[in-house]
C-alpha cells in the first residue's frame, strides 16, 4: 500500500516558467525560473523521437528518459566552454517515480544557462521575407549593389566571428583557446570532433553586458541535432548530410548533394552568418562567387574582414581554412579594425582586464594596475 501511495504523489518539479502566458504555441524554448533560488534558466523542451525496427516498424520512446540520464555528465563536459551555451540540468520525469501527467512542458527539458539578450536572429532580417532560392529575378534585385543595404556595426560582426570560431575550435578539435593571445590547451588526445549541424543566426545567444563593454557574451546553442564522429587520435570524420536546415546556412556541397557534412561546412555556415550581418542577405549562392562576395563592399567594412568571410565562403570545402587557422587572422584583423576610427568608443570586455578604460572622448587609454604596466618600458 505505501509503495503504492508513493506512486501516486505526484513529483514536485525544480522549475517553473517564468511566464505561462508567454508560452502559448513557441515550445522551442521556455524560460525557466528554478524554485529553491528564483534564478533564471533557458529550457528546450525535449521531444520524443520515433524509433524504427523490424518488428515494430515505428514505435516511440522518451529520448529524455533512454539517453540523457546517462549522457547528462558527459555532455555537461562537452559544453564546458565560455563561448557555448552551458548546459545546467536535465529534466526527465518519465524515469521518477509518481505520477507525472501535470508535469507538463517541463516534462522532460534540457535547461541552459539564461541567454537573456536572445538570438542573433531578432535583429537580422525576417529570413520569411527573402525570395524562394529559385526566384532568380528577385534575388538579383536583393544582391544588386546597394550602399543603403541593411548591415550590422562591424564590431558585432568581429565579436561574432571570434567568439563563434572558438567554439567550434573546441567542438571540432577539443582546443581551448583561452584570453592569453596564442595560448592553446588540448582537453584530451582522444578528443571525438563534434558538429553541432547548425550554426546560424538563430542558435548564436548574447548576454546582457556589463563592466562597461560594449557587448555581452557571446555563446553558440542548439546541440539538438549534434552528433560526434571520427575516431580518437584520428582526423576529423565527416558526418550525413544535415537535413532541415534552410539553404541560407547550407554549403554548396550541401546543396548539390556532392559531399557529406562536415566541419568545413560550419566555416561555411559561420562566414554565411557573418555575411548576413554585413549585407542583410544569406550569401547569394545562385551566382557567380565573386559578384556575390562583392557585396560586402556595400559598406565600409574592413579588408581585413571581408577577407576572412569570404575565404570562409569558398565555392570548394578543401579551400575554407580551419577553425585553428581562423584563430590568428581573426586576432590580426580584430586588431587592425581596432586601430581604425570605427573603433573610437568600442570596449572589448576583455579591456578592462587589460588595464584599459574609456575616457570623456571615447578614447581607449592605458591606465596602470597593480602587478604589472606601472613601470615605463621606456626607463629599462
């Protein structure tokens, strides 16, 4: 009798929404609120997912009850990296004890850290309104040459670009790139490369700022769809094709079906990304590669940056450099964009640990710390 009183208690939950209201049909993510510290939380809920055999040719189980109860560890390593979304728990009511019929959406949920600034997406172009891929009048008239496009301030862009690159650098390598200029730590020799399958603008998340900076943290989400692949020890494997992603976000090769997914198919998609945010449109892969690549000259942009987004944008996956070899071009060309007047006012947040502050003119200036840069180099 009492087991079967436990049974029936129905489980109390950790977390509750922070809005009910606000849920209505949007259940790709909920924000949370956890109930012992009223601390914020982003939740995706977690489907279930048809599995097919012999005898039952399709039939369901809970992926939250099957697979994460023992994959939650892991992935929590996995995703233990400042420029990716940290996953903080998982939700899986199917495996507890009682009843669970008014669990909910919360029922079984992955919660991450609360991106509070939201997605890239909300201030890019409703990507609704861009013609069908095929509608080539339309898009000859979107990527016509135009110097009052639709474009974003070159600082967010190098933000995206560098913060986004390291990700995938530990995704795809197991490298840590850390805040020291061309300091690297290895997490393992039998590293397995990850592809998340989606970069884009919507899985790209910004925090509030704060200490002055002029952006948040940047942090890429949405593993829904990632899968590890290649061998330890081993080079870096490719996967199938990424099916359900738009064509904005998709390589050449992807489109035309002549190679499988693979990272140089998430440089692409970040250089697509970024080209976004320069021109507002996906690069327009209907034509020829360097006319559409010249409408990065729209706005005044950097060399150094165009440079990089299109060399990401090769036609040809073996062309595209790597996520390693992005890193010191990116820091060389970030430097040089911070040398120009574009930059006048921009605070990095990584300034103020390098003993710089704005002054009244918008000018980043030196100012001496304890420890260290009290001394002029000029007196040795």
């Amino acid at each position: 009798m009492a087991a079967n009183n436990v049974h029936s208690t129905p489980v109390q939950p950790k977390y509750v929404l922070r809005n009910p209201l606000e849920v209505r049909e949007n259940t790709k993510s909920i924000q949370l609120i956890r109930i012992k510290d009223n601390e914020s939380f982003l939740g995706f809920p977690i489907p279930d997912k048809k599995v097919s055999s012999d005898r039952n040719p399709e039939w369901k189980i809970s992926l939250a009850s099957a697979v994460l109860p023992t994959a939650g560890v892991p992935l929590s390593r996995i995703l233990n990296h400042p420029n990716i979304v940290g996953l903080v728990d998982i939700i899986h009511t199917d495996s507890l004890a009682g009843s669970t019929k008014h669990a909910g959406i919360t029922a079984n949920t992955a919660v991450y850290e609360d991106m509070n600034q939201g997605s890239l997406d909300l201030i890019l172009p409703n990507p609704e309104n861009y013609p069908k891929f095929t509608d080539l009048a339309a898009w000859r008239a979107h990527a016509t040459p135009n110097p009052n496009r639709f474009s974003l301030p070159e600082s967010l862009c190098w933000h995206v670009l560098s913060n986004i690159n390291k990700a995938l650098l530990w995704l795809h390598t197991g490298v840590k790139q850390t805040d020291t200029k061309d300091d690297w730590q290895k997490h393992d020799d039998d590293w397995q490369p990850i592809l998340i399958r989606d970069v884009s603008p919507k899985q790209i998340w910004f925090k509030r700022t704060g200490g002055g900076a002029t952006y948040g943290q940047c942090k890429l989400g949405g593993f829904g769809k990632a899968v590890v692949t290649g061998f330890p020890g081993g080079n870096v494997a490719k996967s199938e094709k990424k099916e359900g992603l738009s064509w904005h976000f998709q390589a050449p090769e992807q489109l035309a079906g002549t190679e499988t997914w693979g990272p140089a198919s998430e440089i692409w998609a970040l250089g697509a990304t970024v080209f976004t945010m320069m021109t507002g449109i996906p690069p327009p892969q209907q034509f020829e590669y360097q006319w559409a690549m010249s409408r990065m000259s729209d706005k005044p942009f950097t060399s150094g940056l165009k440079n990089l987004v299109s060399a990401m944008l090769k036609v040809r996956s073996t062309d595209r450099p790597t996520t390693a070899q992005l890193v010191g071009r990116i820091e060389q060309g970030w430097e040089e964009w911070r040398a120009t007047d574009d930059a006048i006012g921009y605070v990095d947040w990584k300034d103020r640990s390098r003993g710089r502050e704005v002054n009244l003119q918008g000018e980043v200036e030196e100012k001496a710390r304890m420890g260290w840069g009290i001394i002029d180099a000029g007196g040795f």
